[in-house]
C-alpha cells in the first residue's frame, strides 16, 4: 500500500475540491439578482433586459467586465509588466495564466484584493461561451478546467448533472426567495458543498470499471507489490487493463497464456520487443570434444525479430548478466558456475529453456539531422541576444531551494553557461563569460523567393518548391513566454538552417 507519509490522498481531494470550485452551473438565480442589482444602484437606463449579451451575469461568465466592475491589473510572471487581468492577456502570458489557476497563492491575493469579483475571476481563468450560457437551460454545466477531469471519466459530467438537477428540484423553492433575500444565495452554497460530496461519490463508485479515477487505480495497484511505481510508465489503456484484470493475473500466475497476455498488452502494444534465451547444445566441436559447447540463443516472443545486440551468449556472459538484478549471485557465483556447466553438458535434452529475458530498444526520438533539444539551445541564445525571446524565467536556489530573482531569458542563457561550466571544472567567478555561436538558426527576415532560386539550378529546383519551403517557415515574432518560444523552435525543427551567428556574451 501506500505510504502513510504520502500526500496521494490530500493531493486528490485538492483537485476535488478545485473540480467542484471551477464548475460553471448556469443559475437562474444569480442571474436575476445580478440583473436587480444592477437596475437598483445603476437605474434601469443601466439595464437593457432585450439583451443578454449585456448582461453581467452573462459578461462575467465569458471574461468580459461588465461596466459596473473594477479593472483589475497583475504583475505578468512572462514579461514582469504591469498587464490587465483579462482573458486575450491570459493567452499570451501562459506562465502567467498558469500562475492564476483556482487555489494557488497569486489566486488568493487577486481574491483577497477584489473580494467582490470571484465571479468575474473565475469566468476570466475559466471562460465559457457566451451564447452557449444564454442557450443554456437553468442548472446545466456550462464548462470545466479540462485538465481536472481525466479522458476516461466519460460519464462523470452525466452524472454531475442529474445530480445538479435533482438538487435544484428537490430543495429550490423560488416562494421562499420573495421574503428571505439570502434563501438563493444559501441554496447555491449548499449546491457546491454537496457538489464535492457527490464528485466524490460518483469517482469511488466507478471503482473497479474503465472509468476509475487515476488516484483509485494507484492505490489499488500499490496494494499489488507495490506497481504504482510503474504508473507513470503505462498509458491510459495499459493502466485501466493492469487495474481490472490484476487479480486474474496473479491467481493463474506461471500460465504460458498469461505470460503471452502480458506480453501483449504491456509490450508488444507499445513497440517494445522481448527476447527469451534458450540453452542450446553445440555440437560442432565434436567428437574432438568429449562434451558439447553450451550457448544461450536469443529466441524473438513477439515482432518475430531479434533487437538485442548479442543474440547468443555463453554461460558465462549469461551469468555475469544477471548479476545486476540477481541479489547474491555474484557471490556464489564462482562456486556453482562449474557444476551448472556440468550438468548442462550432461541435459538430456540438447535444448532447455531459461527464464531470462532481454529487451533492447532504439530510441529514435533524437534520429532526425538536428535533434529538438540543439534547436532548442542555440535558438534560446539567438533569439535572447536579438530581443526576440524576453520571457522571465524563474529558478530555484539549489541550497535554500528559494526562488532567485526572476531573469530574463537572455540572462537565463548567461547563468545556464555559467553554470554548465562551473560543473565541469572551469571557474568563471572571476572571468566573463565566454561567447557562443548559434548555428543553424532562423534567418530574419525570411528571405525571398528570388534569393532561394538565386543559389539553385532553376532548371532542377522549381519555384513551387522554394515556396513550399518558404510556407514552412514560421513567423518570428517577439516570444514572451516559454511556450511561445518551444512552440516556434517545434515549427523549426524539420527545417533544414545554415546560418551561424556568433552570440556576444554580456559579461
């Protein structure tokens, strides 16, 4: 099971909770009484009941600031300016707009300064479609963080639904609104309440189906010798499969059938190859010799092809192999290896399968001519030193494990190459940092059609492929967030560069 230390537990009801905070329930209610509201302290010239566009309720649920709400301004965590708290901003600034999600610290403080507007927050971290809300029946879902309900939950929003209008049928009753002025307002906080309490309901009770919350699937398999600690490793279906089907496993446990479902599921679906060896005897050396020569041949069990790169080892590489994940045996190892040699040369039968098995595999991720990571390196230090890259980047101290102050990218550069040459033995707390050269980077501007075609054979390249070419190249513009710069160096990655710009340190 899990540890009695582990945060798991608190960490689910975290998100829960955030769940049950950041979904929108169209409400009649709140509807009607931000309209009164208005029409009581702003007239009723303030308030077009023809047009719902206009309506806070609806403004509020999209983003939008309704003429009767304070401007709110926050210090952006990508650029460090002062920007307004609105949705257009939040999608630029991505760091930022990360930074404000519901429950976090900067959350807080937006909500302690403008205690009057959770409303309005929430629909600008969250907005929804307005002309969806008007469509909207009283008491539907209109939106969810989409990160907070995971792919294979396909009937929780279902299920939240009928219990939102079972609620609403069951305990609102709109006489009593017309003498107690905070009857609605106390419904909708029972609603939210109960809210918690059913998602909670609803994802214990899809426990043991397809649809099992990933906490539930973890605890269940760390109840299994501990095979949470290979969660992360599986996808979605892998894990759903393990999780219903891990006690038939282990009652028919040593059966060639589920030795073979196994395989299956867990790595031939993948792509990942196994390879079983088999002792064979060799023959060849007789009869000069009295006793054959034993080797272990690979044998493919799925894709019908070898991937190790020793397809036949001798006893002795076989033992020497198992020694890392074989406790003990290297120690004992030289006093049994001549007696297993024995009465291997001595089996009756001149094949005998083992249980060793063997996996290699080609990680073709970083095959391609320039791999993301160099596009990623040298178009940091290009696009920093020529202003095009001004994101903030943050950075734990490693002793205190504080932030440092927040530095630009072109100094996030400087600092990782200080670093970098710190570790490997070059002291440069007393020297500038070196200059580096950024190669095959973008060039700005893009050139033209007729600079391509100039250093081609234009009877062996046509201009339709140079401006194939040319549509492959995305638009620089200035980048000031982390993803708008690995987005842009993504675009790159395919394209083939020869420029080289040396990059000036600034000391």
């Amino acid at each position: 099971m899990a540890s009695s230390h582990s945060n798991e537990l608190q960490v689910y009801l975290n998100q829960c909770i955030q769940l049950a905070g950041t979904l929108t329930i169209k409400s009649q209610e709140s509807m009607d009484g931000l309209n009164q509201y208005v029409q009581d302290y702003y007239g009723s010239s303030a308030f077009d009941e023809t047009d719902p566009t206009t309506w806070k309720y609806y403004m509020n649920l999209a983003g939008q600031y309704h003429f009767t709400d304070t401007p709110m301004h926050v210090t952006s965590l990508d650029t460090m300016e002062i920007i307004g708290f609105t949705v257009d901003n939040l999608k630029i600034h991505t760091a930022t707009a990360a930074a404000y999600q519901f429950g976090t610290w900067e959350y807080q403080q937006l909500v302690t300064q403008y205690p009057k507007q959770v409303f309005l927050i929430l629909g600008i971290i969250y907005p929804v479609d307005m002309q969806a809300a008007i469509a909207a029946a009283d008491g539907d879902i209109l939106g969810w963080p989409a990160l907070l309900i995971e792919p294979n939950e396909f009937s929780l929003v279902q299920k939240l639904q009928g219990w939102i209008k079972a609620f609403k049928v069951r305990w609102i009753n709109p006489q009593y609104g017309i003498s107690d002025d905070l009857y609605f307002t106390v419904q909708n906080s029972n609603l939210y309440s109960g809210l918690l309490m059913a998602l909670i309901s609803y994802r214990l009770e899809a426990c043991g189906t397809a649809e099992a919350h990933s906490y539930h699937v973890r605890q269940y398999l760390a109840s299994h010798l501990g095979l949470d600690q290979y969660y992360d490793q599986l996808t979605l279906a892998q894990s759903i499969w393990l999780y219903r089907n891990i006690n038939y496993i282990g009652r028919n446990a040593g059966k060639q059938s589920t030795f073979r479902t196994l395989i299956q599921k867990l790595l031939t679906e993948r792509g990942i190859p196994l390879a079983a060896y088999v002792m064979n005897h060799d023959v060849s050396g007789m009869p000069d010799s009295l006793y054959p020569a034993i080797k272990f041949d690979a044998v493919a069990l799925n894709f019908g092809y070898n991937a190790v790169a020793d397809t036949t080892w001798t006893l002795d590489q076989m033992l020497n192999n198992e020694q890392p994940v074989a406790v003990a045996n290297a120690l004992i190892q030289p006093d049994v290896e001549a007696n297993i040699q024995t009465r291997m040369e001595n089996s009756r039968s001149n094949i005998l399968p083992t249980k060793v098995l063997n996996s290699a595999m080609i990680d073709m991720s970083g095959s391609g001519p320039w791999t993301l990571e160099d596009i990623l390196l040298h178009h940091w230090a290009f696009f920093a030193s020529r202003d095009l890259y001004t994101a903030f980047l943050v950075v734990n101290n490693p002793v205190t494990g504080e932030p440092i102050v927040p530095m630009n990218a072109k100094d996030g550069f400087t600092f990782m190459i200080y670093c970098f040459c710190q570790s490997v033995g070059f002291d440069l707390t007393a020297r500038l940092i070196p200059s580096v050269i950024a190669t095959r980077v973008q060039r700005i501007p893009t050139p033209a059609l007729a600079d391509l075609m100039s250093v081609v054979d234009a009877g062996l390249v046509a201009q339709d492929i140079a401006l194939e070419a040319l549509s492959w190249q995305p638009a620089i513009v200035p980048m000031i967030s982390v993803d708008a710069f690995c987005a842009t160096a993504n675009c790159e990655r395919t394209i083939e560069f020869d420029t080289t710009h040396p990059i000036k340190s600034d000391g």
